[in-house]
C-alpha cells in the first residue's frame, strides 16, 4: 500500500508515535508519505525541516497546522494514497472528504475527546482505529473498528549504561499542560526526601525539552536545589541512560511514551497506580504502583481524568528504591526484560499486519 501520515512534525509525544508507525509501515514493505502540518508549543510554531532523522524525500511540509483541504486531497490524489493514516486528527470534515474520493482512512487514537463517545459518534468515519492501551480500546470498541496493539520498542532506542550518574530521572518534555507530568509533584516530594536523606543531594536529573534557567525568574528556584536540569530537544535514545529510577507523578497521558521509553532503557519505575501507566507497570516487579487520592474532570472536554499521587506514598516508593540497591537492580532488570517481552517489535508489527488485513 501507500500511506500518508498527516502529522505535527516536531519532536514531542504525538509525533514519536507516527514516526514508530512509519518505520513499522516500511518495514511491512509499504511505501510511506509523511504530511508535515505545523505545530507549537504555547505561541512557539515549530516544524522540523533538516535536522538528522526528521528528512527524508517522501516528506511534503506545510507552514500550517490546519491543512487545505483541496490542497490536500490534490497530494494524495498525486501520491496514490492507498490509506491516509490519522493521529489526533480534530477535522473530520478533513476525513470524510478523503474517504468520499475512495481512499481510505485510519486513525491512531489513545486521547479521547468526551463527544466522540456519544452515539452516533465521529470516529464511526474511520475504516480502523488502532489503540495501544486498553483503556482507549474498551472505551471506543463498541463504537468503531477498533483494535488493541499494544506498543513496541526498537533496539535502536536504548542505551544500557552501567555507570548512571543519577539514582532519580524524569523526562518532563515540553513542559506539559497543566503541568502534565508531574514535576511539580516531584519537585516537592524530591525536598522532602532531600531533608531525610541529604547525602542524596543532586540525585536527581530532570531532562526538560525547553530551555529554561531556575535560576532565572523562578519565585521557587529553592525548589530546584539538589537537581540536575538539563535543555533541549534530542532524538532518542534520549538522556534516559543516566538514571535508575524513572520518578514519574504524571497527572495524564493518553499512551505515555516517555514512561515506555524508560523501561525499554531499563530504568525503575515509580508512577501512578492508574490508566495507562498501570498497564505498563507491574507493581513490584519493574516498579512502584502509587496511590491515587484525587480524580479531576478536565475543562477541554478530554475523556480522561487528571490525577494526583499520593506524595507520601511516593515519598515512601523513593525511599525504597534509594535505600535498596538490590531491588533497584532487580527492577532495572525486570524493565529490560518486560521491553523485550511485551514492548517487542516483531509482535507489535505482527498486530499492525492483522489490523490492517480488515481494511484491505
């Protein structure tokens, strides 16, 4: 087949994902056609253009997150799209126009709007959705195509390190919204595990996407004292080889990447006991499951709930992790082992090809 990926292109959770389906398309012997839509961050456009793995000739780019919709078609028409693969997409009049000139239309999908639940809903549209968390899959199966994928993890995205200059690591991003993932979280229970345990002091690395100094205009740059903060935008396999424990309070995710990312480095993880992480994490086994002791209904309308850890607990889950080594490697272990098990490339590509066998 040929395949057109519309897509923000620039290096964030969303495009990991198209990024991940393309390499699996190709490798599946279709030929792929990535859309490059402008996105950004706050009021910050950004679209990747020559940087090393972001280029190749079969990308077309648009200075324009909202595509044209005669433009559009017209490309694909050119191209002989076969399938035109959707990740987020909030257009559907975008959608239905692709699937009246005949070609077909797929979506991956783990965020969930709350009206694309109501029947009749939109993604009623889509010829397949593919989900990667069993959450979004029971929650859209009854209304649409839908099959459950899991994820899979490529070699080339790990680098096991021996030496890890840091006991404690969080990968914030761009810095989410809402403070998305946690750090704020972590910040204030990372004081409290300093003022038991001061020979811990600069244990912690933060790795944050945007540059920012806290030093600089920060009323609370106390709260970064002890902590390590590096800046910028890095291809994979990222900075994740220089910790142990993936400390990770996150208050919503719809697949979780980053958390992903960590286990198949062989990190440790502590996060929430909670949809999608849970998923992920065995309790005791490759992690620390923490408590939830809120849930909050978001304003966007997404489907999902935020929520907020227990700090105490995850307090506690550092500790213990900090205290003892052995489990910390045993965990460490089990993550690479879990990675090659269950976040396995050729099962993950074995899923998408009975996926795709329903469209044809």
């Amino acid at each position: 087949m040929r395949i057109a990926l519309p897509t923000i292109w620039f290096h964030r959770g969303q495009t990991e994902v198209t990024k991940t389906f393309k390499k699996v398309f190709e490798e599946l012997g279709h030929e792929v056609f990535i859309h490059a839509r402008m996105g950004g961050i706050g009021n910050q456009p950004k679209l990747e253009f020559r940087r090393r793995g972001w280029h190749d000739e079969n990308i077309w780019y648009y200075n324009y997150y909202d595509l044209k919709k005669a433009e559009f078609l017209e490309k694909i028409k050119q191209q002989k799209i076969d399938l035109v693969f959707f990740n987020e997409e909030y257009d559907w009049e975008l959608v239905k126009m692709v699937k009246k000139i005949g070609i077909k239309v797929a979506s991956y999908l783990d965020y969930l709007h709350k009206d694309w639940l109501k029947k009749p809903s939109p993604l009623e549209i889509y010829d397949l959705i593919l989900c990667s968390t069993r959450r979004a899959f029971n929650m859209v199966e009854n209304l649409c195509l839908a099959k459950w994928i899991g994820w899979g993890m490529k070699e080339e995205n790990k680098v096991i390190s021996v030496k890890k200059p840091y006991v404690f690591f969080e990968n914030v991003g761009w810095g989410g919204i809402n403070d998305r993932k946690g750090i704020n979280t972590l910040l204030s229970v990372y004081k409290l595990f300093l003022k038991k345990h001061p020979e811990a002091f600069g244990s912690l690395l933060i790795h944050c996407q945007m540059y920012f100094n806290p030093d600089e205009g920060n009323e609370n740059k106390e709260d970064f004292d002890g902590v390590d903060v590096i800046c910028g935008s890095m291809n994979l396999p990222g900075l994740y080889h220089m910790g142990e424990v993936y400390c990770y309070p996150a208050k919503l995710d719809g697949l979780g990447l980053s958390l992903l990312e960590a286990i198949n480095n062989g990190l440790a993880i502590i996060c929430p006991d909670y949809p999608p992480w849970n998923e992920f994490v065995e309790d005791q086994y490759n992690g620390i499951l923490v408590p939830i002791v809120e849930e909050r209904e978001r304003e966007d309308g997404i489907a999902f709930r935020e929520v907020f850890v227990d700090t105490q607990k995850f307090l506690e889950a550092m500790e213990e992790l900090y205290l003892d080594k052995e489990k910390r490697s045993l965990f460490r272990s089990n993550s690479l082992y879990y990675s090659t098990r269950v976040l396995n490339w050729r099962l993950f590509k074995d899923k998408i090809v009975e996926a795709l066998v329903s469209i044809r």
